[in-house]
C-alpha cells in the first residue's frame, strides 16, 4: 500500500499513469475537487520528493547543513515561498496580519510565518515514510487552517508556490518530480482540507 492509500478512490489502481503535466515548474496543483480522495504516491515519487528537498536543506550526507544554516534557509527559502504566493494571487497578502507592514519581505512576522510554513512543509517530506506520524499533524494543520477560513484555493496557491520555489531553487524539474511534487502535495491537501470539514 501507497502513501494516504485509505484516501484512494474505491477501484482506483496504485499502478494508473499520473495525469500528464508540464516539465516545467508551473504545473496545475488545482486539478482535483477540494475533497476529493487522491490516488496513493508511489515509492519512487516519495523518493522524488524527499531527494528535490535534499538537494534544498541538505540533513546528511557531504553537504549537510547545521541546525542554524537549516533555520536560515528555511527563513530565506520562506520569503521565496511568499513572494511567489503574492506573486500568483496578490489578494492572498490581505489574509495575514502583516498585511499592512512596511517593507514586507524583511518584515520579522512575514519571516516567522514564512519559515513555518516551511518547516510544516519540510516536517511532511520526511514523514513520507511514515504516514501513521504524518497523518495526525496534517489533520491538526488542517483543523487550524480551517478556523483561519483557509479554503480549497489558498491550498493551490501555496501548492503551485511550493513547486514554482522548488523548481526556481534546482534550475527546473523533471516531468517525473514535477508530478510527484503535485501528486503528493495534492494528497496533502486533501488530508487537510477533509480534517477541517
């Protein structure tokens, strides 16, 4: 069994092509309904994913990062993120309380909101594997998101900022990461957005 396979659809088959998207890094995150069960991620589009955001916040190997290098780059990497969410819906700066701040990408609040929302990001990549850990926080991030209004559009947007920063940080992606970003942001989302229900 896949990642989230008590979210696949009844019949669905694990082993069914992912629907074709761009090679570039401006794929469709928005090509599901708001709740609907997404098919499973396989081992190898885990594997995509965990190793694009290996080579962003390297934890092992040659080039591993400190814990301080780590928070830094998350915080940068985070103003990234935000510039792009603003970028693609400049609507979705009026959710946030810093909304009003001068010089908003050296703003301390965006910053703090920007690393969260990476370290949720990067908390669920290396949860891949372990989804009986994984699940729990996503529905609780879910639930809370629910309570701040976030609807089923908010996630897209993040989600095509996700994939437009990832790809921006490797010179691109392939077809085959940029389906499994999708694939499994997708199933993220869904998990979320049925936890706030």
């Amino acid at each position: 069994m896949g990642l989230f396979s008590k979210f696949t659809k009844k019949g669905a088959s694990e082993d069914a092509p992912a629907k074709e998207t761009t090679t570039t890094t401006t794929a469709s995150v928005a090509t599901e309904q708001p709740s609907a069960p997404q098919a499973a991620a396989s081992a190898d589009e885990i594997e995509y994913v965990q190793s694009t955001w290996q080579l962003i916040f390297p934890i092992f190997g040659p080039n591993k990062l400190s814990a301080e290098e780590l928070n830094a780059k998350k915080t940068a990497v985070g103003v990234l993120l935000f510039r792009e969410i603003f970028s693609l819906a400049p609507e979705a700066l009026q959710l946030f309380s810093f909304k009003n701040v001068e010089d908003l990408y050296e703003s301390p609040m965006l910053k703090a909101h920007g690393k969260a929302v990476v370290g949720a990001v990067d908390a669920s990549v290396h949860l891949l594997d372990d989804v009986s850990k994984l699940i729990p926080i996503l529905e609780e991030l879910g639930q809370f998101n629910n309570r701040k209004k976030i609807v089923a559009a908010h996630y897209d947007v993040v989600g095509q900022a996700v994939v437009n920063v990832i790809g921006s940080a490797l010179n691109g992606l392939s077809e085959e990461q940029t389906n499994a970003w999708v694939k499994v942001y997708s199933t993220i989302k869904s998990v979320m957005l049925a936890a706030g229900e």
